[in-house]
C-alpha cells in the first residue's frame, strides 16, 4: 500500500529505506527514519531514539537547479558501536561517528564524530567526553569542547 511503512525487524513504526546494515542489539525507536538508499551501516549495540532521522541522500540541488541536476547526491553515512542517539537528532548524509559516542537530543550531526565524544545542538559540537576507564562506573565529563 503507498504510504504504507514496509515492515522491519525494529519498531514497527520506524521507516527504513534501502538496505542498511544495521549490527546486532542495536534498537531503533518509534518515529525514526533510517535511510539506507545511500549506504549505511549501524554498529552493534545502538541505541537509536524515537524520532531520529537519518539521511544518506539530499535531493536540495535537483530541487533548486530547477530539475537540470535530475540526480539526487547520495553519501555513506557510518555509525559506530554502541552509539546512543538522542530523540529527534538528524544525521546528515556522509558523517561517521565513532564507537560509543553520545548525540544530544535534538542535534544536526553535520560532520565527523570521534569515538566516545558527546555533541549537543545545531549543528552539533562537541560538549564533553565518554569515560569508561572504569567500567562499574562509566560517566560523561561535560564541558569538554573543541573551539573549532
């Protein structure tokens, strides 16, 4: 049925498109929009909110050019081992994010995220650190920014 969400092993409410690969104990909540058309792959343990959009295509310069540039762009998008990403967060087409990194809630991922870093706003910059040096009590140390 048009319009329909195709079924996915997931929430039954979330839209993937294309054929991601997606790694095992990741979750993926309701409302999401996983665009796989691009090349994506999603790493084990993620836990994905509900609401997340993520895009490996952008059709922005087929529409502005009037239609001249009938392709749309198309970028792999990586996202690394138990990656947590917040509530209604985008992620943009050709961004890698590494292991264990934390996207704040509301966020426009528009570049690179390194390994265990926490980005926050829009678009996202870094605002602190994962620390897992002890296990039985791992932690966010905020305040943590690069001045780029």
């Amino acid at each position: 049925m048009p319009g329909s969400i195709p079924a996915n092993p997931y929430h039954e409410q979330a839209w993937i498109i294309g054929k991601p690969t997606i790694g095992a104990g990741t979750w993926i909540g309701a409302f999401t929009v996983i665009d796989g058309s691009g090349g994506l792959t999603i790493g084990e343990g993620c836990d994905i909110a509900s609401g997340v959009h993520i895009y490996t295509h952008s059709s922005a310069m087929r529409c502005v050019s009037g239609r001249e540039q009938p392709m749309v762009d198309r970028s792999s998008v990586k996202i690394g081992n138990r990656v947590f990403i917040g509530a209604n967060a985008v992620v943009n087409m050709g961004v890698v994010i590494g292991d264990e990194a934390i996207i704040g809630a509301g966020s426009v991922v528009t570049r690179n995220v390194a390994a265990r870093t926490v980005v926050a706003g829009a678009p996202a910059r870094v605002i602190g650190r994962v620390d897992l040096s002890h296990r039985a009590y791992p932690r966010v140390l905020l305040g943590i920014g690069d001045e780029s």
